[in-house]
C-alpha cells in the first residue's frame, strides 16, 4: 500500500496543538505528524518532537576547508614566484594571516548557509499536502501515514474543529 | 495581581539578601584579617618607595602598572552594570550591585596614585617642552588633571553606588537590625518608594552611569598617554588609549565574573546569581578577547608597514623587545586562550570554566599592564625624551620586580579586596529592589503546550 | 628586513653632488629624449601631470636681498625598502637582485597606489595615451618601451644602458670598469654632479662618494633605504662664520 | 509609549507584499527618472574608460580623489546592514525586526556600487582580473599578499558573499508566501526560489539558530571589511595624516554612523512611499537614533584622539597638512561643514525626544550625517595627498571634474534603482519577522499599567 499524507487546516494554535495530540492518541508516530505555520511559534507550542540540528558543525568544517586553502594558496603564490618588494620577507605572515582570516570567515559563511539548507531538508519541491492559507496565518497539520489510516487522521482532524481537510 | 505566594516571594528575597550582610562564617573574618595584614605590608612598601625618592623612573615602573592594573579592573567593573542597564537587558539585575560595588575600590586607586603623580616627570625637561597631549599648557597640566580625574572618577562611583543603592537602604532600614538599621535610616534618605522618588532614583542611575563612562573614558585616556605613552619618545600611538579602555573592560568583566562566582559560593547566591548571567558575560568577555586582538593588530600592521624609525622602535621597544615573553604571556592569556575557551557555548555555561578564564584573563591584563609600563617608565631618561625616537642603545634591559615591588602589588590587591569585603557587610551583594522588579516583570507563563518566559519591558 | 641579494656582483647607486649642481637641467632634458617621455606641455604642467623622471627642484633660502637658491635633482631613489613595492596588488613593480626599483609595464593595471607610497613623488601616470608631433616620431629610442596610457612609469636607471654594456662585456669577456656605464642624466651633466656605480665595488666613485661625510639620503627618518645618495651643498659663508666662531674661542 | 496593534497575518502580507503584488503608481515614473541617470552614467563611464582617467581633475600628487572617497563612502554606507540585523539581533532587540531586510539590501548592493569605483578608477580596467584573484597560470606571477588593494577584493567578496547569502536565507520564508499569492511566469521563479519552503517546526528552528549563527560569522567580517579598506591609507608612512593606527576602529564606527543613518533615510522614504506606517513607527526612529547618539560620540572621539596624535609628534609635514585641511580656504570651509553635519547638528536634534520621533527631521539629519561622512573621507584622502612630504616644490591642489561629479550622482542613483527593482519583487520589511514579532509580543496587566511583555524560550 502507498503512503499519503493528508493536511488538517486549523484556525489557532490550540485547535492545531489538540489535533496533534489527537492523531498521538489515534496511535500515529510523532516522526509521521508536521506541523506547518506561517511564522515561527516557541519551540514545543503544538507538543511537536523538536527537531534536533547539526547545524554547529557546518561552519567549523568550512572553517578549517578554508584556513587550510587559504594557507596553502598564500604560501604557494609566494614561493612559487619569489619577488622581493619593499624589503619585506617573501613570506610575509602578517599580510597572510589578513587573507587567511577572510577566506576562513567566507567558506565558514556558505557552509552555514549550505548547512541551513540541507538540515532543513530542502530543497524539495514537491510540497506534497499544502494549502496556500498556512501562509495568510492558519494552522496546517499533516500525517504521512497508509492509505488505510487516512479516515483514521481525518476523524481526529474533523474533531479538533479542522476548517478543511486536503488530501495528498 | 500580587498573590499571596508573590508576596511570600517578595519578603523571602529581602531577608535573604539583606542577609547577605550579616552573615559572617569564619572564613571571611579570617580573610579580612589576612588581607588586613598584607594590606599593612603594602603600605609600608609604598612609604618605603617614596623614602628612597622620585629621581629613579625605572623603580616607578612596576608601581604604575600595579595602579593601571587597579585603575583597569577595578574601576572598569561598574561598567557591566552601566552598558546593560542602559542597554534594558533584563538579564543585569542580579549584578548590577556586585559590579557597582567595585566603585569602592576606586577609593584606593586615587589614593595610591598620588605618590605615582608626583615621580610623573614635569611637560618641560631641561628647558625644553617634552611631546605630550598638552602641548603648550602649563608645566603641571598631565599631575593636575589626572589627579582631579581620577578623584571625580571615584566620587562619580560612590555616587552611582550610593544612588542605586537607595532603596535597599530603605529596605534595611525597615527589616535590618543594629547599626546597619540606623544607618539605612540615615542614608535613605527617606525613600519610601513614591512614584516621584522611582522616577527620579532612575533618572540619577542614567546620569551617573552615563558620567562615570565618560569619566572613565577621560581617565584611560589621560593615564594611558600621560603615564605611558609621552615617556617614549617617537611613540606615537593613537589607538592605544583605546586600546587602553578596551583592556580595562576586558579586565573589568573578569573580575566581575570571579565576584560573581565568590558571591555563590562564599555568600550563597546559587538562587539569585545563575547562569544567565554567567552566560551573557561570558559573551561579553568573548568579544573582548577578539577585540583585543583587533586592536592590538590594527597598531601592530601599522607600524609594521610604516616602517619609519620610530615605527620600528615601537615594535622593538614594546613587542619582541627584552619583554617579549611578557608580551607572549599577554597575547596568550588576553586572547588565545580564552578565546579558545569561550568559543564552544558548552564551556559559556559553566560556571568554573568561566571562573577560570576570568583568572587567565586578569593574569594577562596584569602582564600587559606591566610590559607597557614597565617599558615606559624604564625607558625614560632626561637625555633620551628629546629625540625623534628611542635609539637602540638606550632600550632597557628586562628588568623584574623588585621586593618591594611585589609587596606593595600584593597589598594593594589585598587592600582593594579588603574594602570590596567588607563594603558588603554594608551593602546588600545583589540589589533587593532590582530582584523585585525581576520577581514582578519576568515570569515562565504556559503557552500552549509549552512554557515561555515572559519578560516585561516597561517604558 | 633589508634583503641584500648576494648573488649579483651588481648594487647600483648614484650620487648626487649638490654642491656641484647649477640647476641647467640638461639632466632632465637627456632623460626626456632617451626614455620615450612624451613632451611636456603647458597644460600638463598647469595640470600637474608633467612626467619628468628626473627634476630639479629648486629652494630659495635665506631673506632679500641674502637670498640663496639651492637645487635638487630627484629621481626614483630604487629605494631596498621601497614603500612604493608592497602596496602594489600585481607585482607590477619590485626589487631586482641588483637593488633597482622596476616598473613592469605589462603587469601594471594603473591603481596609482605605488605612487601615493612613494614620498619622493617620483611615480608618474599616464593619464593620456602619449603623443609627439609627427616630426619626432622617428626619434624615438628603439631601446625603450613607449608607455600607453593607464600605467605608471618612473625612472629605470636607464636599465637599456646597463643591460647593453653588461651583455657587451659578458661577450667580449671584459671586465666592467667603474664609469662604463652611465644614465643618460650622468652622460648629460656639465658640472659632474651625478655619478652612476656599483655599490659592491669598493673602489668605484659612487662608493667613495657614499662614505662621504657629506652624504645623506632624502627623507631618511622613513627609512626607505635609498640607493641615490645626495652630498650636502658647502655653505661657504656658514664655514667662514664658523671658522670666525671657533678661532674667538681659541 | 508604543502603541502596539495586532495585525493578523492575513493583514500583514496584505499590507507589506502590496508593491510587489502590483504596481505603485509612483513607481515608473521614478524607476524611469532614476534609469535615466543609471543609463547616462553608465555612458560617462564608458567615455572615461574610452579616453583615459585624463577626464577626472587628478594630478601628481593627487592621485586618488573622488572616486575612492566615494568607494570608501559606500563601503561604509554597506556597514549599515549587519549593524542593525547582527549586533540588534545578537542582542535581541526587538525593533530591529521591520528594518532588517532593507539594512541588508542597502548592504548588498552599496557593496556591489563600492566595487565600481577601485575598478573604474584603475588606468586599464581590462585587465584588472589578475589583480582580483590568482589566475595568471601561464606566467605564474600571482597577486601580491602583501598589498592591501588585494585585501580588499577578497575582504568585500567575502562581505558581500555572505550578506547575500544572509538575505537570501532569510528571504527563504517570504518567498514562500510570495509563491501562495502568484501566478504564471512570477510563481514559477518564486517556487525555484522558495525552495519547497513548507513551515515546519524543523524549518523554522533552522531559520532561527540560522539568523544568530549567521549574524555571529558576519559580525567579523563586517568589522574586518572596513577596517581593510583603512589600512589601504594607514599602512603608507610616505603620506600625511594616513599614518595613524587609529585608523581601523576610525573607519568601522564612521561607516556605522553613515550606514545607520543612511537606514533611517531609508526607513523614512520606506514609510512615505508605501505608507507602511503599522510597520516603521516614530518609535523605531526613536530607537535608532539614540543608538547613533552613542555611535556619533564614539566617532567623533575617534576624530578627535586623531587629530590629537597627529600633532602630538609636532612634525613640520604633518602641522602643514593639518593647517590646510583646518584652517585654508576652501578646506577650512569643508572641514566646519563636515563638522557641523556629521556630529553637531543631527546630535543636536536627536537629543530631544521630540525630534526623535518627528520622521521629517529624521530624515533630513541623516541626511546631514551622510554628506558629513562623505566630506570626512574626502578630508582625509585628498589634502594628504596634496601636502605630501616636505617637498614643497611639488604640492598641488584638486578639483574634482564633471565627469567624477556625474559618476558620483550615477551611483547613488544606481543603487536607489537597484533597491527600487527588488522592491518591486522581494517584500521590503521581513513579513515572517512582523508575524514572529506578533506571536512573541505581548501585554500584560500591573495594576493598572500596561507593560509590553517579550516571550523568550526557556533554554
């Protein structure tokens, strides 16, 4: 049997926090249950699993891929081509550490971004059970779960007072 | 809205705090009488300095970095109170006192600087005007206007102490005992908590906070150049007041920190100071250890570059000079280290971490402290101070500390300490009506399936 | 951090007697011819964008009518810690093993930062594509690089001459002598004011002249480290007061 | 004091996506008066490129006028972004919240405008690419580290990388919602753009921790930016009055107080234009303005400790710089008007509350402030240049040409076009910020007053 999801639109965050606890006690698993808003609420507002990130360990490793480049590419121009200007020592540490410092900053800044973007398991453009309305301010819960249980989540959806049911 | 429990809560954190006062465990008395011997001792190194005259600058040396080292720390410390307050961060409260009560201390820093205003050398040597700020101004200007600066610093200090301690001597008066009640009855004034007197309390902690940084600022800038700066020639360094300033916050924030975790452990203020503020300070200090190296780098390159004679002596005299080591403890402890220590948020939480960074920090500032005064001091001499620069030969040899030395350091850090101790057998350590207001403003409220803490934002 | 550059027999260097020198500017005018410099208009000068490798700058001295006029040929000073070097992103100008300061035309991208680190305002730039009347063309030197514009250009030492006289030697198997070669100032001046040598060689005229008591370099509290090296003018009034002074001592 | 309304989010991307949804009236007619000027400037230059810099007003000594005071003015005017979105949002102000996005676009493309000018200004701008980066594989000559014009591609490549790549993260969001409103083609590059952004819990925790972690990374930067981009003057010994190690700290907090000015002109035409008035309140210039209020009094310190340092060595060359950049016609006329522009006269206004709130003073101050910063730069640069060394013979003077005027108006019009054409298609004031800020703002009752309360997660 194929999976599908189906999304219950509700009016406030106690209506979409009851259906969660509703699907829960239907017996759903909380990794099968979304919540989707137009704006961030306080982490746990809807009893949700909070997500857990390893987002801290993206710019450490574009730190270190960058200081170690940027080391390399600083010495190696020097050597490869030694030209002595104004007395100063061809491998001029105080001049380099200026550059290793910016590339280091840089490749840490678009691993983040990388890191933000692949933890938030994006991008996926099939948006599967969606309704334009979550971004004018309702509450979208969704479950992915078999065929068979749809009316199971609908009936828990229906019950929290649910404006609309989609199915996907 | 106050309910019974609040209520409870309220009377709960006064006496508690107003405890702080009078609890006296052995260990304290026995601190106070050893700090008061050292103390002791330490005078007696300084009227022993003065006897042996003012003529030999190189002996003068260490004395001005222990005073800049006083001067940074103790005078900075206020500081963490004033930038946030101002700022509203609502984490402050529980501090606010601790750090303003470092402003006592400022009472022996403008006492034992008199005698280093005496050994500063006059603006004109041998009939000619040596390089200073003030240019064209009488021969006594850096003496006099140090002195006045550094007092009004002091007495600004004591007033913002005093003014933001209004209402705790109110509350002293009403629930204290013995003298410290008679003196909560004289000192506040009459402070009864009208709206008038909340208004006009706050207004006074502003101008004063306000004051005591621009103070504070003036006196880093006049003791930093006037004290070591104009006494080599050709160091020219427009950064380094700066510099100065920033190094004295860095300190400042350290010693806060160490105050902050004797407070929970000597006087137990596990449930007032935690780790919030542990938290916010210890990004504080992070940014200072960065800042410390961006300033010292922005001087550095310069010169550096520069290359000019004198550009070069600076980082001749004053970096890989016979004080390198001194200078490599400083980079270490003022920058390496402790950055490496506060980068991971893990270690910003924990409070013995942070005690012990604080500890580093404070050892290299003192390092710092003595690499540029020591320089300054030793490297001066009549015939030298008229030159474009410092020629080679008459750089210093390493000099270390003297006996003396080394008392009259230790007693005047026990003395400050002895005055910081026994200023909270008079004040409250954590401000009882800046609790209330945390009880009354901040809150944990439900939120739906979670709980938030709710922070009030007034005006 | 002076490099000195011990595989080269060669450090070049030129003396400047100011004592000797008139303010003819036949220096100036040789140096014009033989390096391509684009004629020098009263607009340009009007300007300030005149290109003169060489020039003599003139001081007057003292109050009417004790007025004295002193005059100082400034080149590039090929300075060993030339500010003008680092600062240039493309290496388009650095420090040859034989203590010339050289400007490498095809590299340079025209940032004009070299000339504002140098303090003897001896960079120039092109701020037009060059020029001469249709009657000079042909006269141009064959040996030297004519500028576009956009670059900067300065003085080379006549770097044409030393390599030609080098080559020559090295082919003939001669030994270059102290005064074989000379820059086209040198060859041109009338009182011997400027003389052309190799540091390294002890005994040459540029040497000697350096150990003068009379020799200093310009602007030396930036120490830069010219290699042009100037002798002092001999103010015989101040000698003569002096002397006065000492003999009522004694 | 804020008048605080709830606005549902239907309200709110009604009222903030109305200039992207359709057409303002005013808006062709401006885009078209402002391409004019991007259009004819961007012919200017390319004369300029076809005939050679001989048609700017340059000369000997003054090798570098307009066109690099107008770079470093932009580079400063860039520092406005990160101020307001990473130091507010480090520090959880919460009026930061409509102004963010607007701050870090005026960041990107003032970045991208900056750019123009070092490039433009260079004699063959063909050939330039060996200058940016190591590519010059078949000679193997590479840039030289040592430069400080090398620095600076790589420290703004990195700037404006990653504050790119900051709006764009957080754009993320509002793309989504900009994806629900469309249609055809628009919809079409919003979804690629939105990259299946869906809102939840996970996405929205990471564009959280994405906001403090990213602000972190670019808070070095941003301060590194400028203070390179100082050192391409402070490093040369051989000039006047670029010499000094004050420079980097001078620069960064003079690019804050332009920047941050230049945000509240903006946040000004933001309110006149789209008559977002629920969203940028008097309050907002209220707060902006006391922080400038310190930001100016840091900077003119930074003037002043300047100034001090470069007499304080009483050289000849540097008196007679100081002499014609104070105290020569015309000079001495720049000089007052950049000081009465840049500090005294919009402080003067900001420290009364009315003025604070009053938007048409607002705006009118900062633009005073900006024309202040730009003379400032213009100061420094040019008489530096014109009084270099003691060689008197050689000192010139410089008078800017019509063509470096006309690229001067080409960029401010070029970048007020680019801000008007993401307008037309990116909402201007973060919409998920306004609705965030609506969930985590509330009242609440004491006694009778009304406090506004922050929801803060617990940790």
């Amino acid at each position: 049997m194929s999976k599908k999801s189906i999304l219950g639109l509700f009016d406030t965050p106690d209506q979409g926090a009851d259906a969660l606890d509703g699907l829960h006690n239907a017996g759903f698993e909380s990794h099968e249950c979304d919540v989707l808003t137009g704006t961030p609420y306080p982490e746990g507002t809807f009893g949700e699993h909070v997500p857990q990130h390893r987002l801290f360990r993206f710019p450490l490793f574009g730190a270190i891929i960058g200081l170690t480049l940027s080391i390399f590419i600083t010495t190696a121009t020097q050597i490869a081509y030694p030209l002595v200007t104004g007395g100063k020592p061809i491998l001029s540490i105080f001049a380099m550490l200026i550059i290793m410092y910016e590339m280091t900053m840089l490749s840490a800044v678009v691993t983040t971004v990388v890191g933000i973007i692949f933890e938030s398991r994006l991008p996926k453009f099939n948006l599967g059970a969606y309704d334009t309305r979550i971004t004018e301010g309702l509450i979208g819960v969704v479950v992915n779960c078999e065929e068979k249980d749809l009316p199971k989540a609908k009936k828990v959806f229906k019950d929290s007072g649910a404006l609309d049911t989609k199915e996907a | 809205m106050a309910t019974q429990t609040n209520i409870a809560k309220y009377s709960k954190a006064t006496s508690e705090l107003i405890g702080t006062t009078t609890i006296a465990p052995k260990k304290i008395k026995l601190i106070i009488m050893i700090l008061s011997i050292l103390s002791i001792l330490g005078i007696v190194g300084i009227v022993l300095k003065i006897l042996n005259g003012f003529e030999d600058k190189s002996a003068w040396g260490y004395y001005a970095a222990t005073i800049s080292f006083l001067l940074t720390t103790a005078a900075a410390a206020p500081m963490v109170a004033i930038a946030p307050t101002i700022a509203k961060a609502d984490w402050v409260r529980p501090i606010t006192r601790i750090a303003s009560l470092f402003s006592v201390v400022g009472i022996v820093t403008a006492l034992a600087s008199i005698p280093l205003i005496f050994a500063l050398p006059p603006l004109i040597v041998d009939e000619t005007r040596r390089r200073s700020i003030w240019f064209e101004a009488t021969n006594y200007s850096p003496h006099v206007w140090f002195a006045l600066s550094i007092f009004g610093l002091t007495l600004c200090g004591l007033g913002l102490l005093y003014s933001s301690s209004i209402p705790d001597l109110a509350a002293m008066r009403d629930h204290g005992t013995g003298w410290r009640k008679k003196m909560g009855k004289s000192l506040s004034r009459g402070f009864i908590g009208t709206d008038g007197q909340w208004k006009s309390l706050k207004m006074r902690i502003g101008m004063m906070g306000t004051f005591y940084f621009l103070m504070l600022m003036f006196v880093n800038f006049l003791f930093s150049i006037d004290f070591a700066l104009s006494l080599v020639a050709g160091w020219k360094d427009a950064i380094f007041p700066m510099y100065h300033a920033m190094t004295s916050l860095q300190s400042g924030i350290a010693i806060c920190i160490l105050a902050m975790f004797f407070a929970r452990k000597y006087w137990g203020m596990e449930n007032y100071i935690k780790v919030p503020q542990f938290w916010a300070l210890s990004k504080l200090q992070l940014a200072t250890t960065v800042l410390w190296f961006y300033f010292f780098y922005s001087a550095f390159i310069v010169f550096w570059y520069g290359r000019s004679a004198s550009d070069q002596m600076v980082i001749n005299l004053l970096i890989i000079g016979p004080y390198l080591p001194v200078f490599l403890g400083a980079f270490f402890l003022e920058f390496f280290v402790p950055w490496w220590i506060l980068v991971w948020n893990p270690v910003r939480k924990s409070i013995p971490a942070l005690a012990v960074v604080a500890c580093l920090v404070l050892v290299g500032v003192l390092l710092d402290r003595i690499r540029i005064f020591v320089i300054s001091w030793s490297t001066y001499s009549n015939e030298v101070i008229h030159k474009k620069f410092v020629p080679e030969e008459n750089f210093p040899q390493f000099m270390a500390p003297s006996v003396a030395d080394i008392i009259v350091f230790i007693g005047l850090v026990s003395l400050s300490a002895l005055i910081f101790i026994l200023s909270t057998r008079i004040f409250p350590l954590v401000s009882v009506w800046e609790t209330h207001q945390s009880l009354l403003l901040t809150k944990v409220v439900k939120y739906v399936r979670t709980h938030v803490i709710a922070i009030g934002k007034p005006d | 951090m002076v490099t000195e550059n011990k595989e080269s027999k060669f450090k070049w260097g030129m003396a400047v007697d100011i004592d000797k020198c008139t303010g003819c500017q036949a220096c100036v005018l040789a140096c014009q011819s033989e390096n391509n410099i684009p004629i020098n208009t009263e607009k340009n000068f009007k300007n300030a964008r005149a290109i003169e490798w060489i020039r003599v700058e003139r001081y007057w001295e003292g109050e009417f009518p004790d007025v004295k006029a002193k005059f100082i040929p400034i080149l590039c000073q090929h300075c060993d810690n030339a500010p003008c070097e680092p600062v240039c992103p493309v290496y388009a100008t650095y420090h040859t093993t034989e203590g010339l300061n050289v400007q490498v035309y095809n590299r340079c991208v025209g940032t004009r930062y070299c000339a504002n680190g140098c303090p003897y305002l001896v960079r120039f730039f092109n701020y037009w594509e060059p020029e001469w009347p249709e009657s000079l063309k042909n006269h141009l030197n064959p040996d030297v690089t004519v500028r576009s514009r956009g670059i900067m250009e300065k003085c080379t030492m006549c770097i044409q001459r030393i390599r030609r006289t080098t080559r020559n030697a090295k082919k003939n198997d001669e030994e270059l002598k102290d005064g074989d070669i000379s820059p086209a100032c040198v060859d041109a001046c009338p009182t011997d004011a400027l003389v052309f040598g190799n540091q390294k060689d002890e005994n040459s005229r540029v040497t000697q002249m350096k150990n003068d008591k009379r020799s200093y370099t310009l602007l030396d509290n930036l120490q830069t480290s010219p290699n042009i090296f100037y002798l002092a003018k001999i103010d015989h009034d101040k000698e003569e007061s002096e002397h006065h002074e000492e003999g009522t001592h004694h | 004091m804020q008048q605080r309304r709830k606005l549902s989010q239907k309200q709110i991307n009604q009222e903030l996506l109305s200039g992207n949804l359709k057409t303002p009236k005013w808006y062709i007619p401006t885009m078209l008066f402002l391409g004019f000027f991007v259009v004819t400037g961007f012919a200017v230059i390319l004369y300029m490129f076809n005939t050679g810099l001989g048609v700017t007003g340059l000369s000997r000594p003054v090798y570098w006028g307009l066109f690099i005071t107008t770079f470093v003015f932009w580079v400063g005017i860039s520092h406005a972004g990160i101020m307001i979105s990473a130091i507010l949002r480090l520090t959880q102000a919460e009026w930061r919240r409509p102004v963010t996005r607007a701050a870090e676009l005026l960041t990107v493309f003032s970045l991208l405008t900056a750019l123009f000018f070092p490039l433009m200004h260079a004699g063959r701008p063909w050939r330039i690419v060996y200058w940016l980066m190591p590519y010059d594989f078949a000679r193997g000559i590479w840039p030289n580290i040592r430069s400080p014009l090398f620095w600076d591609p790589i420290a703004i490549g990195t700037y404006l990388t990653g504050s790119t790549l900051f709006l764009y993260v957080a754009l993320i969001p509002d793309l989504a919602v900009l994806r629900d409103r469309t249609t055809g083609w628009q919809k079409v590059i919003y979804t690629i753009l939105a990259l299946g952004w869906r809102g939840n819990p996970r996405q929205w925790l990471l564009q959280t921790v994405a906001g403090i972690l990213l602000s972190a990374l670019m808070l070095p930067i941003f301060v590194s930016v400028h203070s390179i981009v100082s050192w391409d003057f402070a490093i040369t010994p051989s000039v006047e009055g670029w010499h000094s190690t004050i420079f980097a700290p001078y620069f960064v907090i003079g690019a804050v107080h332009s920047g941050v000015s230049a945000v509240v002109t903006m946040m000004a035409l933001m309110r006149w234009l789209w008559k977002w008035n629920n969203h940028i309140r008097p309050e907002h210039f209220d707060a902006l303005a006391r922080l400038l209020i310190v930001v100016a009094t840091a900077w003119l310190g930074c003037t002043f400790l300047e100034l001090i340092f470069s007499v304080y060595g009483r050289e000849a060359p540097e008196i007679a710089l100081r002499e014609l950049q104070i105290f020569t016609w015309p000079w001495n006329l720049l000089f007052m008007i950049f000081l009465f522009t840049g500090y005294i006269i919009p402080v003067g206004f900001w420290v009364f509350k009315k003025a604070r709130n009053n938007i048409v003073i607002m705006f009118w101050t900062s633009i005073l402030v900006n024309v202040g910063m730009w003379l400032e730069r213009f100061l420094i640069i040019v008489p530096g240049l014109a009084r270099k060394q003691p060689f008197t013979f050689t000192w010139e003077a410089y008078t800017p040409s019509l063509v470096e005027w006309y690229i001067l108006v080409w960029s401010f019009a070029w970048v007020s076009f680019l801000m008007l054409l993401f307008a037309r298609f990116f909402p201007l004031i973060p919409l998920f910020e306004t609705k965030e800020s609506q969930v985590f703002t509330s009242e609440t009752k004491i006694g009778r007053a009304t406090v506004p309360v922050i929801y803060r997660e617990e940790d």
